[in-house]
C-alpha cells in the first residue's frame, strides 16, 4: 500500500513536565485518558507503535493472519491498521452484504487482543466514478461509501473504535481516475457523519496522505488538505494521518530540504492550527524502509532513528510500521521487502529493538539539549520540528511557527521564519541576533528584513559600505553591465565592483 516515493520516565503531570514533555530530555508521555476507559481504543499517544497491514489477511490463511496478530501482540506493536474491504464486502450491489471473512479477520484481532484501526477503502464496480478502473477508484457517490462506513461500525461496535476514511486519496493510484480534494471531503464528511451517528466516541481519522509532490497523478499533501479544508472538512474527522516515507533520507535530515516529508508535516500542521484543529494530532498510519536498496542492519538503525525524531513533536500521534512480512524476501521488488518479517516467518533486526521501544519506552535522542531546554518566547509560536539538522555542516536547530532557533558556536541564536528560509537557500546559520532589521550570518552574508521591504540577502562587499542612514535594503543585489552589483536601500543605494569596491549614495 505504500507510495513508491523516493527504563526512560512516564510525564505523570503537566506540572513535572511542563508544556510540552518533550522539552525533558527523557521523558515520554503518558498513556491517553481513552485508552484507560475504552480498552479497544488505539492510544493516541506518538508513543504509540502499530503495524499497517496491507489487504493480504483477505487473501491469506487463516493461520498466517493469526501469524501477523501474533507478532503485533508478542512484539507490543499492539495496534493494527486493518484495511477494511467495500468491493469485498459489497462486489454485487448496496442491498448485498459478504462479511464472511471480514467477520474472521476482525474477530481473530479482538482474540489476540489488538487494537484496530480500520482503514475503509476500496470500490465495488457498480460503484465506481467513471473514467478509472480497478479497486482504488473513487466511490460515484459518498452517500453510498457512508452507508457502506455506517454498516462497518454498526457491525463492529465494541471490537473496532477507531476508523481511518481511505487511504492516500492524494494520489491517482488510490483514488482514481485523478485524486480530487472535493470529492474526497465529501466522502469524508458524509462517512464521519455516518459513523458518529452510531457512537459519537469512535474517532475518525482522515488522510492517510502520501508524501508526494504535485504532478498529473499526484496531490501535494499540504496543498490537498487546504483544498480540503477550503470543501468543508473542519469539524468533519478527529484526527488527520500522513505517511512519511522517505527511503534515502531520514525524517530529520529532510526538514530543511522542500518537498521532504518534514516539511510537508510542518505545513500539514500551520494548516491545522489555522484552521482551528491545533488540537487534533497527526497520526503516521503507515511507514517503513524496504530492505531492497538498503541492507536489513540499515532498515534496524533507519526506523529506530525515526520513531526516536517522531516523539519529539507534541502534535503528533501512533505510528504504524508497514509491515508484517515481506511478500518475497530478497525479489528486488520494493513493494515486497518493507516487512518487519521476511517471508519465512523469521523476524528481522529491527523487531528486536521496536519490541524493546513498546515495552521499556523510547529513548530519548539526545542532540542538543540546550534547544530541547529552551523556553519557547511567546513570539516563537508553536512547535514545528524536532530538533534537526539545519545546514549541511551539522548545526542544529528548531524549527516553530514564527522563528528558527539555531543552536550556533556562539549559543541559541532565534531568526524571523523569513530570514531562516533564506538562511536554508545558502545552507548557512546566524552570527549573531535579528536586530534593526537585519540578521549576519556565517556566510558573510547580510539578510534585511521587515513587513515593508521584504527580505533581502546582501553580499559582504555592498555590507561594507552600508550604514545605518541608509535603511533597510529594498532590492536583492542587481547586477551591473561589466561586473558588480547595486542594491537600493530607504535611503539611497549602494554599488560594488571588483575594482572599486563598495560605493555609497544617500538621498537627500
């Protein structure tokens, strides 16, 4: 199902660990309240590890789906995200129903005692929008898909409390013929309203978005959750869930790289906050690293990293590793090789250390504990990042609504959001603080800033030659016929050239 896409202390209370646990280095969070008064519930703590199943348990034995619930439980990845079947259950029409072996595979998880996460998907052909073929087609009507999502929670009450509405919808290969966040919301919005209808407790998770950039198949995940929101999808899902697959990049490094799924993350919550659901956590219902380009020793130290990066976003919620076992262990074949298994039943490295996550708790990554101490100024704005790389050279940093915190030779240095995107395009970190409107950096470089003359990036030589009558720079440097440059200021403007240097003229 994935998009081909290139002991520690328990917080006990708000006070001992203040706003945000993660600022502890150490500590992880508790259990959530649901979870103690409803036992089938997935805890939606980001300590939380599950295992995303594709649809084999619909093709498999009966035993190896039960082998797949073992391992989840023995492991204490004890959450699973079950795909849930509408062509399956309804391949003739709306009036028919085969629960046969949805029934077995559901009831085989509440044996084992897994929690369930049920991912509604998939269409039957009489239901089909035109213009796609295959199982992943969006449904004609979402009337139809809800009653099909009512049916769902009305026959699983008391075994199934969480439900995911599809399943990358930001992508044509899941929701054909084109993905589309119109459609999409409607069918969110109408299956939320059926499922609530029969428990107003079961959460609804909307999403399940890939990590892709926009293309004539694809959706950018941010810029389908604005038009999501933009169709009406406030107030319609509990919680939203992304997919941050990245094979040849971790989590941290990529956050200060465009398009990476950090990023994509930290946009996916600006959106959240601003439309109201700063509450509402991101959960990561499906990741995992094929052992195909890298080796299973890698896929042991890659997931580990991740989930140890995850936990440092307050915002966020369970991560379910895709997934149980390879479908051929050692084809070549990406989509065959994300198992925490192989195909012979044997586990690999990394079950070892995410079952020894589950029982004894996560272990903290210690970076920089100078930013994880930090106490975050009111002007900062709320957490994006964890504490990641932000320049090739290893300086390390925060990333928060309003600001960048870098944690520099000469101490924690903050930079206006603006200036730090800039900073990113020149790989290079502050000198010194953001004061007057203008912010050194270590590349010798100057950025002037402010809401009335933008942000500009000035080279040392125009630097050398500026006061402050001059102002704030109004230009970004304008080359000259013959070599040089000039930048204009409030005031007057500047001009360099390799022969004279850095020439001023105020206005007078």
């Amino acid at each position: 199902m994935a998009l081909l896409v290139s002991m520690v202390l328990v917080c006990l209370t708000a006070a001992a660990c203040g706003s945000d646990p993660t600022a502890v280095p150490g500590v992880l969070i508790a259990p959530s309240d649901r979870v103690a008064s409803n036992p089938i519930a997935v805890d939606e703590s980001r300590t939380t590890q599950g295992i995303a199943l594709s649809t084999a348990p619909y093709f498999d034995s009966a035993e190896q789906t039960r082998s797949s619930y073992d391992l989840a439980a023995r492991t204490g990845l004890d959450s699973i995200r079950l795909p849930i079947q509408w062509g399956l259950i309804q391949p003739d029409n709306e009036n028919s129903f085969d629960w046969t072996v949805t029934d077995r595979i559901v009831d085989d998880a509440v044996r084992a005692k897994v929690k369930i996460l049920a991912t509604l998907s998939s269409t039957p052909a009489w239901a089909a929008a035109p213009g796609g073929s295959g199982p992943y087609v969006r449904p004609r009507d979402p009337g139809q898909f809800a009653a099909f999502a009512g049916a769902v929670a009305r026959r699983y009450q008391g075994k199934i409390a969480d439900y995911e509405i599809w399943n990358e919808p930001n992508a044509e290969m899941f929701y054909g013929p084109q993905p589309d966040p119109v459609t999409y919301t409607a069918l969110l919005t109408a299956s939320y309203k059926a499922i609530k209808a029969v428990d107003r407790s079961l959460v609804v998770v909307a999403g399940g978005l890939g990590p892709v950039i926009d293309s004539a198949s694809t959706i950018n995940p941010v810029k389908f959750l604005g038009a999501m929101y933009a169709n009406g999808a406030a107030g319609n899902f509990d919680a939203l869930s992304f997919h941050p697959y990245k094979y040849d990049l971790s989590l941290a490094d990529g956050w200060r790289l465009p398009n990476s799924p950090g990023r994509q993350l930290s946009g996916l919550r600006q959106l959240m906050i601003a439309n109201g659901d700063e509450r509402k956590k991101i959960w990561a219902t499906e990741f995992g690293i094929p052992t195909v380009d890298v080796s299973e020793a890698e896929q042991a130290r890659r997931i580990p990293e991740f989930i140890q990066k995850w936990i440092e976003l307050p915002y966020v919620g369970p991560v379910f590793y895709y997934t149980d076992r390879d479908r051929a262990t050692g084809d070549g074949d990406t989509e065959n090789n994300f198992g925490l298994e192989r195909s012979d039943g044997t586990p690999k490295p990394v079950v070892a250390t995410l079952s020894a996550y589950a029982r004894n708790g996560i272990p903290d990554a210690v970076v920089d504990r100078r930013i994880r101490a930090a106490d975050a100024e009111p002007g900062w704005g709320r957490i994006l990042s964890p504490v990641v790389p932000v320049t090739s050279t290893g300086i390390l940093g925060r990333y928060y609504e309003n600001v960048t915190v870098f944690s520099t030779p000469m101490g924690l240095i903050s930079s206006p959001a603006e200036i730090a995107a800039r900073m990113a395009a020149y790989d290079t970190y502050p000198v010194a603080f953001f004061v007057d409107g203008y912010q050194d950096t270590a590349a010798a470089l100057r950025i002037y800033s402010s809401p009335s003359t933008g942000t500009h990036v000035i080279g040392n030589g125009i630097v050398s030659a500026w006061d402050p009558r001059y102002g704030l720079a109004t230009t970004d440097e304008i080359p000259l016929p013959g070599g040089g440059v000039r930048v204009q200021f409030q005031n007057g403007s500047i001009t360099w050239t390799p022969t004279r240097g850095g020439m001023g003229m105020l206005q007078r």
